[in-house]
C-alpha cells in the first residue's frame, strides 16, 4: 500500500480540519462585522468535503483502498455512505445558522469553526477501524458540541445545557475508555478486524472480559445515539442548545453514533452476535416506547423533537438486528431521510425565532400556515417523513429497516415499531394542525432569509425525490 493510499480514508476528515484552522486564522484577522464571510467559507468547506466523499465513492471499485496507518482507519462502502449523510447535515446547518445568530445576537465567527471540528470528528468516527480511533473520534466530535450547546451564553438554559452535556458525555467517555480496556485484556486487540478474528478461539476467561467490556462500550454509545435509558440528557440539551446546534445534534451526531455501533459491533464483535443481540433488543425496544409515548406529552416543539430523536434511535437499533443483507443499507438510507426530514423540520422551527425571541411552545405555531403556506406545507411534508407516510423518504427507509429486521428473524420488534410508528403520527401531526388550524392571539410570520429557504426547500426535495428514486431503482424488490 503507499503513502498515498494510507492517507485516502482520512481525507473527508482532513478538509473539514484544515477548513476550520482556516477559519480560525480568518476569524483572528477579521474585521469586527458581520460574518457573512465565515458562513460562505464554511459552506464551501463542507461542500468541498461531499465532492471528496463523492469523489472517492465514484472513483474507488468495490472497497475501496482498504485499510490504512496499520488498520487503524479503513475506507468503505459504509464509510463513505455515513461520510456523506455526515457532510449533507453539516451543510444544512450552515445554511440554516446564519439567521439565526444574527437575529439571536449570537452571530460570532468561531461558531461555525466549531461546527466543522465536530463534523471532522464524525467523519472521523465513519472510518474508525480501532477502537483507539473510535475513542478520539468521539472526543473530536463531542468536545465542540460541548462549546454549541452553550453558545448562546449567557443564557441560563444554554449554560445548563452545555454543563449537563459535558458531564454526562464525559461519564460515557469514561465508560467507552474502561471498555476499550476490558476487550483488549480479553483479547490482546483493539484493532476491530483482528478482534472478529479472535473471538472463536478465546478461552472462557477472555469471553468474560471481551463480554464486560462490550457491554461497556454499548453503554457509551447508547449515549450518544440517546437510546434508552441512556436517554435522560437529551430533552434538556435539545432545548437549552441554539435550535441550529440542537438540529445538528439531531441528525449528524446519531449518525456518527450509529457510525460507531456499526464498526464495533457489526465489524469488530459480528462473531460473537449472540452475546449483544439480546441487549441491543431490549434497548431498541424500550427506545422505540419511551421515545414515543413521551412525546405525546410534550408541548414544547424542541422537547418533542427530542423525544422524537429518541424514538428514531430505537429504529436504527433494528439495523443492528437485521439480515446482513439489508441491514447496513437500511440504516445508511434511514440515516439520509432522518437527516434531511429533521434538518428541514428545525430550518421552519429557526424561522419562527425572529428578532423578538425564540418561543418553542406549539402554541407559537399556530396559524403560521396561513401567513406563510410554503413553510407549512414543508412542515407537513417534513413530519409525515418522521411518521413514514408514503410517498416520503421516511417511508421507504423505515420499510427497509423493518424488512431487514423481519428477515433477522425479529419480527416481535417489527410489530412493535408498526405500533409506535402509529403513536407517533399524534405528536408529528399536532404540530401540522397548530400551523393549518390554530389560532393565537399574537400570530407570528416566519422571517424571510434566503439561505433558510434553502435549506427548507433542499430538504423538502430531497425528502420527495429520494423515496421516489429508491422504488425506480428497485428498492421495493430487495
């Protein structure tokens, strides 16, 4: 292998770094202003960084280079499918920040710096191919996302959410780190292909600790991807962070999250299935639950996202459950339709927060449809996605992730999804309703801001156009 191709795995990584200590110098002799500046470099960063991800993906057959730096990194079909829903998010939330933090008073350079060091550190985690790896991509990405969640200081809210996701994400650091260690005393590795390798021929003793350690590790990453009951951060965090930081959160951080579950559990511990499947169930279970029945009760738009998140990670969940065969596709392409549906959903809650506040509660959204039909038809289009209603995006991949599981031999959590999916059309729907139907006496009109009309109207045809493409391509007969 040469130096050249050693080096191909990190190149998504390595844009959006050099980017951001672009934007650091920038941001040093930069003019007190606004950032208008800043909001194009970072945009044109990330875009940079999907032409590398399509690049690779169209030039490299079939796997690619393979591994690099001793296999530690590896690139992939998977790596460069995440990589990609991983930089799409990342660019949406450029185009729907800058609004945002002008009219918030928030509108300060280094915010989007620390947007492109979180998506490096994501990037990153696509193509962990070590658990070390995978430790430093999860710092890489949740140390800036400590500093966005409290980047509207110093409001109260912020601040607290910002400590409450620090101290929490350092506990699950905590535990990932003592489970990395627990599966190398086990197994003498922590490279994930040579660990499949050693599962069969570990003795009981090296069972035990690999068995301890996973669990561990399951624990940090459920975490991140806000799985049950690893859960109880999120509705906060969601709420206290700046909306664009919370729809960032959203979609790109349960996608490095399920980056990560994919290559420890389904690369590094595929042999030893038997041992996590029983757990993963009961967690994908009692997410897919609690996620949506407590959303019900919710009557702040941001809460009930996060529940809604919640809910969405429970899905994802089944991936890990599937058949071989359709289960990395159906989490890749549910992971697109979540981003795009989630990102679009937050572009129309961003553009009810004007000059005079942000007001998360349903009731600020009442009659907003009448004063403005393309956001609430975007909305509507948007939230009949995270329910699965055809013809949306979120349809088909929620059909491909429930294929994928009933072949896995899952069918009880296949009926269980079709179950919540039903519940969660009540909460999605309500806020339909509010901005058809409701009334307030103080009516609000969604600012006006091209770059949020942007973003609204590339997820919304992206939202239509992919499950449309799936089903000409053949999606329906896999």
């Amino acid at each position: 292998m040469t130096l050249l191709q050693a080096w191909i795995p990190l190149l998504p990584t390595l844009v959006l770094t050099a980017g951001a200590l672009a934007l650091i110098l920038a941001e040093a002799f930069r003019r007190p202003g606004p950032t208008r500046g800043m909001v194009w470099g970072a945009l044109g960063i990330a875009l940079v960084g999907l032409g590398v991800v399509g690049g690779l993906l169209a030039l490299l057959p079939g796997e690619g280079p393979g591994e690099g730096f001793s296999g530690m990194v590896r690139w992939d079909r998977p790596a460069g499918g995440l990589s990609l829903v991983l930089l799409i998010g990342t660019a949406l939330a450029v185009l729907l920040s800058r609004r945002y933090l002008v009219d918030q008073g928030l509108d300060r350079g280094e915010y989007y710096v620390f947007l492109l060091l979180a998506a490096a550190g994501m990037t990153l985690m696509a193509v962990a191919q070590d658990l070390l790896v995978v430790f430093l991509a999860l710092e890489g990405l949740s140390i800036p996302l400590y500093v966005l969640a409290g980047f509207a200081r110093p409001r109260a809210a912020s601040e607290e959410a910002a400590l409450k996701y620090f101290l929490l994400g350092a506990f699950a650091s905590a535990f990932l780190v003592f489970g990395i260690a627990l599966i190398f005393a086990g197994s003498g590795t922590t490279q994930l292909s040579a660990l499949a390798g050693r599962l069969r021929a570990l003795e009981a003793g090296g069972r035990l600790l690999v068995g301890m350690g996973s669990a561990l590790v399951l624990v940090a990453l459920g975490f991140k991807v806000a799985a049950v009951p690893f859960h109880l951060w999120t509705p906060d965090v969601y709420e206290g962070a700046p909306t664009p930081v919370t729809a960032f959160m959203a979609a790109a951080t349960k996608t490095a999250g399920m980056a990560a579950l994919i290559r420890v559990f389904l690369i590094g511990l595929g042999p030893a299935a038997e041992v996590w499947h029983g757990p993963v169930a009961a967690m994908a279970a009692a997410t897919m639950v609690v996620g949506n029945v407590v959303a019900l009760l919710q009557p702040n738009f941001k809460r009930m996202m996060a529940y809604s998140s919640i809910a969405h990670a429970g899905y994802l969940l089944l991936g890990l459950l599937g058949a071989p065969g359709l289960a990395l596709p159906g989490v890749l392409f549910y992971l697109l339709a979540y981003t795009f549906a989630t990102m679009g959903a937050f572009a129309v809650a961003v553009g009810m927060a004007g000059s005079e506040g942000e007001d998360p509660s349903l009731e600020a959204y009442a009659g907003v449809a009448r004063r403005a039909p393309g956001m609430g038809t975007a909305m509507l289009l948007f939230m009949l996605s995270l329910i699965g209603v055809p013809p949306t995006a979120g349809f088909f991949a929620k059909l491909l992730l429930f294929a994928a599981a009933w072949q896995g031999g899952w069918a009880g959590l296949v009926i269980l999804g079709g179950i919540t999916t039903v519940l969660s059309a009540y909460f999605y729907l309500r806020v339909v309703v509010a901005m058809w139907m409701g009334r307030a006496e103080r009516e609000r009109t969604p600012v006006r801001d091209p770059w949020l009309r942007l973003s609204v109207v590339l997820s919304g045809l992206a939202t239509l156009v992919l499950g449309i493409l799936w089903v000409m391509m053949g999606g329906l007969s896999v």
